[in-house]
C-alpha cells in the first residue's frame, strides 16, 4: 500500500511540473456546447508563459480559451488563449486553430504573424486584444481604432506589444 501511495505521489508531481512545448502542435483546449474549454492545467500554462516572458514583465495571473468575432470587413468567429493580471490592465493573446472542434497552438501551421505571435496590450479604456481584418489580411489591434500605436500619451491610453517564443 505505501509504495502505491508513493507511485502515486511521485506521479502526481512529475505531471504537476510538465511543461508544455510551444515549438510543436499542442492540443490546448475543446469547443464545448457550453463554450470553449481550456484542457491543459491553467496554473501550468501561465507559469510556462511567465518563464518564457521573463521576471522582468508584469506576470501573469489567468487564462481562458475565448470566442472571438473578426473586425473590420469580415465576421468571422475564431479562437484564442487571453492571460490577464490583476495588477495592470494588461491582456496577453495568442490565436489557436480550430481543427474540428479541437483548439491548438500549432507552429507548423503558423504562417501569418497574428497566428505565431503573442500580443500584449495594456492601457486604460478599451484596451483590449481584437483580431480585425483589413483588404483580406488579419491581425491583431489593442482597442477598437485599427491605429498602430508606439506609445502611450494623453491621445493614446493603450499600447500594443508582440512577441515571438524561439525554441532553444
């Protein structure tokens, strides 16, 4: 019975520490009837990324799978990974596939910068992450004004930031 218990325990912690690999096809979440479902550990998920990021970013606190709504001249209903703090108002996104029903990160198939890239944005207002498309071109926006904007200043209350992970 101990050395059950110990299998057990020893098992427990190695799936605990796993770290998910962000260079290779990642089975991330499900559609459900009721919404989209984030299948992977959520407290993993958002130390992985916070590892990846570094300590001198605000760190992450959460993570959901979300159903998106195209802007711009097309609608069309997509899926993304959104972290979020409670310390700043920032939002971290990343677009998943949608392969019947089954939500990936997949690399292999990422040949648009909004599909490989992770957009943080953080401001005050409407600040949030939106994926628009413009003359049949996605990509994602902070807020709803399809601006770029480098800088926060008394005009622009929300910065948007991109970023790439490259495997070692």
């Amino acid at each position: 019975m101990k050395n059950l218990l110990l299998t057990i325990a020893l098992l427990v912690t190695v799936l605990c520490q796993a770290q998910i690999d962000f260079s290779s096809k990642t089975l991330m979440g499900e559609v459900t009837p009721n919404g989209p479902v984030l299948l992977i550990e959520e407290s993993t998920l958002v130390t992985e990324i916070n590892n990846n990021f570094g300590s001198n970013v605000t760190q992450l606190e959460k993570c959901e799978i979300v159903k998106g709504v195209t802007m711009g001249e097309k609608k069309e209903e997509f899926y993304y990974l959104k972290f979020t703090t409670s310390i700043t108002n920032k939002t971290l996104v990343k677009y998943l596939f949608n392969y019947n029903g089954k939500l990936y990160i997949d690399p292999v198939n990422e040949t648009e910068s909004y599909q490989y890239s992770y957009t943080s944005c953080e401001g005050v207002e409407d600040c949030k992450p939106h994926l628009f498309v413009i003359d049949g071109e996605k990509g994602w926006t902070c807020g709803t004004s399809l601006v770029c904007v480098a800088e926060v200043t008394e005009e622009n209350k929300c910065i948007k930031s991109s970023s790439i992970f490259i495997p070692e």
